[in-house]
C-alpha cells in the first residue's frame, strides 16, 4: 500500500509534497484517497497488482503507486491504460531503467502511442506541436511516466538522477504517431504488431534535433537530399551515437511532407532504415582528434548506428520545413535499446465525474 500522508486542506497538501520532494517542481493534483481510487478503477485491474521494478531504488511499481503518479501528473482516467503500458514497458530489464536514471547523460524516455489509443485514450496530439505544450493527453501521460520513476524509481537530481545538465524532456515526453498521414505502416507494426493493437514504445533519447529540408516531392533528386540531410544530423560526430560506435537507438519524427518525399522515391520503412545507417558514418580520425581517449570501432568511417533496424522512422508533426532526430545515450547493458508493450483497453472502466469534498 501507498503512505498516506495529511494536511489541513489541500494547500497545505501541495506544499508538503513539494517539501517532501514528491514533485517535480511544478504544481501537483494533490493525490486524495478518492482520486487515487478512482484512478485504479479506470486501470480495470486490481491496486495490488505489480507492474515491475523500477531502479534505482528498485521500488514496486504496483497499480496503485502508479494511479498515484497519474493523479499528481493531472491525468484523466482515460489515459490510464496508456500510462500502465509505459510503466511495464521500461520496467523491462531491456529498458535498463537503473542506468537510464542514474547516467550523467540527459536521456528521457520518449512514449510514442500507436493503434486505436492514440483517439480511444484521451485524444493523443500526433500533428502541430504535439512535442510542446497543449496537448493534456501527451502532456500528461509523459508526466505520469516521470513521477513514477521519480517516487517509486528514487530518481532524485544530483542524488540518484546524475544527468549533469538535465532536460526539459525529463518533465514530459510522449507523443502519438500520426498514422493518417503516414504514407508507411504504422511504427507498431515493425516490432510484429497488428495494426489494430495498441501500443506504446518507449525510447530513451536526447531532446529532440531540429532538421531543416527544403525539397520538393516532384524532384527525383529531393529524396536523396533529406536522406543525406537526416543522415547528416544522426552521425553528427558530438552526439554519443557517434562517439560510443553505433550501438543504440535513434527516432526519426518524418513531418508529413518529408514522409511523401521518401514515399515517391518509392522509399518504405526498411529501405530508409538502411539507407540511413549506410549514410551516417564519421570519419574515425575525426571522432579521435575530437575525443583521443574515447575508444570507438576500428573502421574506418564509424557508423552512428550499426543496426538499421534500431533507426525507428515515424511521421507525426505538421507540414513544412522541418523533421526530428532524436538521438540516444548508447550505453548500459543492453545499449539503449527500444522497448514496446500492448494497451490493454478491454479492462478500461470508464467513471462518471463527481465532486470531491476533500
């Protein structure tokens, strides 16, 4: 069970959990008895249930803990489901959620939502801005996400959460694949989903890396250009794909016209997967001028990404000029790789709204 704290009134309460270092420096839903309940009962699973571990305190994640985390992160219980899944996704010992927590590396999971959640959930934001601020859903839910790892992971900055400079990413990360506009499968379907399941995808990354394009989808060269642009950005020689030789992950967000422009070049998913991880190299002798005591493969041109499948290629964003990469961290025992795990929303209960007196 939870520790029930007490307060006055619900001011009072707010500042006890900031004092009490349960926040993570912004205003809270103050997590009542009523709230949290409510919050379980929309999981459509029991409050003892557990959903794993989270390091580096190896505190129990179970239904409850984690219905706390989504009230404090001002959740709807509609979302619930998709927190849920975020949580037993990097509560696999794949996510390497200890070392993500507790490396000097700005890492942030990024939660991507995929299938009938993205509408069924509470409205995931997948077009303008769904990186930024107003869109509730991704908002939230990414929030929730940070909260759990914070009070039941014992992720404390300076502490236990050892990111030297931290990221904005660390308050809220999650955003939803737009799939209507996506002239590709949807990104679930890569890891052997069916495109009907729900699914959240977890990646831990650095902030997101602005790509400026400026091709035309009726020139036949403009498909080798934004690939060569997106190549460019993913090998960059500071960035730890670079540095530590390829061994993680990286997320590339297609804005919709980018998507066609690699659409009429008849580019699918795989084709652009490799192409990129053919093109993203860096010279050896650079990356060793740059950083002498790094030790990185001993070819000649250092791939930024050795497996092309880790590149996960996703459309999402408004039209124009611009696409995203995300880069990764590279490291920990299983090498930051991506993680995935199935909504279930057939338990999801909904609940009439009521008024709190406390």
């Amino acid at each position: 069970m939870s520790t029930l704290l007490s307060a006055p009134d619900l001011d009072a309460a707010q500042e006890l959990l900031h004092a009490s270092g349960c926040t993570d420096g912004l205003p809270v839903i103050v997590p009542t008895v009523d709230k949290v309940a409510r919050m379980v009962l929309a999981s459509g699973l029991d409050a003892d249930i557990v959903l794993g571990d989270m390091g580096p305190a190896y505190g129990v994640a179970t239904v409850e803990k984690v219905a706390v985390a989504a009230v404090m992160a001002g959740c709807v219980p509609d979302v619930m489901p998709v927190v849920i899944a975020a949580v037993r996704a990097v509560c696999q010992s794949a996510f390497d959620l200890t070392e993500v927590q507790c490396t000097t590396h700005c890492i942030a999971p990024l939660v991507i939502v995929n299938g009938p959640a993205r509408t069924d959930c509470g409205g995931f934001a997948s077009g303008f801005g769904l990186m930024g601020p107003g869109h509730r859903a991704n908002a939230t839910v990414g929030r929730a996400l940070r909260l759990a790892m914070m009070n039941i992971g014992g992720a404390r900055p300076g502490v236990s959460d050892m990111a030297i400079h931290g990221s904005p990413a660390k308050f809220t990360f999650c955003i939803a694949e737009d799939e209507d506009a996506s002239p590709f499968p949807p990104l679930h379907t890569s890891f052997g989903y069916d495109a009907k399941d729900s699914v959240v995808t977890v990646v831990g990354v650095d902030s997101p890396h602005s790509t400026f394009f400026t091709g035309d989808a009726d020139d036949p060269a403009s498909a080798e250009a934004l690939l060569d642009t997106l190549a460019a950005v993913i090998a960059s020689p500071g960035n730890n794909n670079s540095q530590l030789g390829g061994k993680s992950a990286v997320v590339v967000v297609l804005n919709p016209d980018h998507a066609e422009v690699l659409k009429r070049a008849q580019y699918d998913r795989t084709r652009i997967q490799q192409t990129l991880a053919a093109r993203a190299v860096t010279p050896r002798e650079l990356l060793i001028r740059l950083n002498p005591k790094m030790l990185v493969g001993r070819e000649a041109m250092i791939p930024a990404v050795r497996k092309p499948a880790n590149i996960h290629v996703l459309v999402a964003g408004g039209p124009g000029l611009y696409s995203m990469v995300m880069p990764s961290w590279c490291a920990g025992p299983h090498g930051n790789i991506a993680v995935h795990e199935k909504v279930e929303t057939s338990q999801f209960c909904e609940l009439p709204v009521h008024d709190e007196k406390h």
